[in-house]
C-alpha cells in the first residue's frame, strides 16, 4: 500500500515508522515520514559481492554472482522502482535477481517485494509463517501489531526453508537463521563475501523491537504465546553468530550511516568491520524487552 492517500495508509505510514524503533521526531504527517524513510540513496559496494541498493531509510542488499544474484527485503512498495534502479546503477540488471528473500512481512520490509518480483521474475523465499502471509497477503495472525499494519500484497511462487537451510544462487550461498519475536516470522541471513582472499561473515539482521499493536503484551498473548521465548532465541543467535559485518533492516540500528561517513574519510580499519556489532545488537534488543516487559508488568 502507498503512502498516498486511501484510509489505513496514515497507520501503516505511521508503523512504518515506528516498527523497528526508528524516531525521525518529525511532526510532520505519517506519510511525510514515508517519504523520509523512502528517501534516494545511491548505491554502493559494502564488501566484496555484497551491495546496498536500499532507500536511505530502509536496507536493501545485493549480493551478485554471474549465475545470478541475491535480493534480500524490498522496502516500502514505492521503494520498488528506486531498488530496481539503484541495481542499474551499479551495473546489473534487475532480471538476473534470481532470489528474493526477507527480514520480516511488514509493509516496510516486504512491500515492495510483490514489484520487484514482477520486475526481475525472481523467486521468493521464506519462513513458514512468512510465507503464508506473502503468499495471501494482508497481515499475519500472531503478528504483535496485528490489527494496525498496512496489509502487503499477494506474492506468488514462494517456497519456504528451515531454519539453517542454505539457499544457493550461483556461486552465492545464503543461510536463514529464524530470529522471531517482532514477526513469528522473523528471519536474519548469514553469508560470506569475499575480496581476493580476505573473506568476512555477513549478517542481515532482522528487527528486535517488541513494540505491538495496543492491547497486546508479549508476556500473555494468546496469538504469539511464545513471543518472550522467541526473542530469548533470536538474541542468543545475534550474541554466538559469526560477525565481521552487520547490517540492520533499519540501517541506522547497526550505526551504518556513521560508519559509511567514517569510511567515506579514509579511517582505518574499515568502520563496516565490527565483530562485536552483533553482540551488541543483542543487547540492546534484551534492553528493550526488559523494558517493555518491565512496562507490561506495571499494567
Ligand atoms: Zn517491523
């Protein structure tokens, strides 16, 4: 759904916003808010292979081969075009993106996947609740902000993996790691991108936020009564996950805009290079349930 107009757009504009813990403090309309997180961003190579061909507010990766590349989250729905033309840019085409994958089923993440499908005749692959909800549309049961999300649209030919399954795409080799409790869904990817023989393990992480719709507690959902329990998992991935280089669905999570600024000046060595990034998204997240759970309690 657009940001435009029509009447659920104000809301889904709004959590767009706010789902991964983003606060632009603007007081401006939701939608300008869209426009904020949809914001051009050239592209550029963050190692090796691997690619950011996101809006400024949203990541996007590209991971390339020459049997075909890798797409992984395809941002707000108008983010579709400026994905499709930043891979231009960088010189590939958009119909060699044989795989599409995701973070988690929020218009902000997934939106523009239906699109970008269209554009490249990619395949798109998810986890099992994931994949329900592409494969319908609309919103995902159990979903803690259910009932306040912009519904996505139906997505055809998606598959699904398990947990650890390694996708393969040419020469690439991406690996899903579900890290649920944001989404039942919630999955983060693992890959490794080389440049000559100095390799690194990438890592795609997906959202750690608990924020819900109101009414929901994470503590007594009958939806997502694992929710807690989920989170718990998905932070003890992000603390034992091999990590030369994080990348957040919301970029500025993982601090890459500094970091892009700081390589941008010549430090050394490269800021993108941080084993201990990872851990410290975990606690971070574990910060947020504590609070939230704190919060919930108080109810
Ligand atoms: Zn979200």
């Amino acid at each position: 759904m657009s940001c435009r107009g029509i009447k659920h757009g104000v809301i889904a504009c709004l959590l767009a916003v706010i789902c991964c813990g983003v606060a632009l403090g603007q007081k401006a309309t939701p939608c300008a808010n869209c426009i904020t997180l949809n914001k051009a961003q050239p592209p550029f190579r963050i190692f090796g292979s691997t690619y950011y061909v996101g809006t400024h507010g949203l990541s996007s990766i590209l991971i390339t081969s020459p049997a075909g590349h890798v797409l992984i989250d395809g941002d707000l729905p108008e983010s579709a075009g400026l994905i499709a033309g930043n891979i231009r840019l960088l010189g590939f085409r958009i119909e060699d993106v044989k795989l599409i994958v995701n973070s988690h089923v929020h218009s902000d993440h997934a939106g523009g996947i239906a699109d970008l499908q269209r554009r490249s005749g990619a395949r798109v692959a998810a986890s099992e609740w994931s994949a329900e909800v592409l494969r319908k549309g609309g919103v995902g049961k159990g979903d803690p902000q259910y009932g306040t999300l912009s519904p996505l649209a139906a997505v055809k030919n998606v598959s699904t993996f398990r947990d650890g399954e390694s996708l393969k795409v040419g020469e690439i080799t991406i690996t899903p790691h579900l890290t649920p409790g944001h989404t039942p869904g919630g999955t983060s990817w693992t890959w490794k991108t080389c440049e000559g023989s100095v390799c690194y393990d990438m890592v795609y992480a997906d959202s750690l936020n608990p924020i819900s719709a109101p009414g929901f507690r994470f503590t007594k959902s009958r939806e997502y009564p694992q929710a807690v329990e989920d989170f718990e998992k998905s932070f003890t991935f992000f603390e034992t996950v091999p990590c030369d280089v994080l990348i957040t669905a919301h970029p500025e999570v993982s601090g890459f805009w500094d970091r892009l600024a700081l390589r941008e000046r010549g430090v050394k060595p490269d800021p993108f290079i941080d084993s201990g990034a990872c851990r410290k998204l975990a606690e971070s997240g574990r910060e947020k349930l504590r609070q939230r759970l704190a919060d919930e309690g108080k109810r």
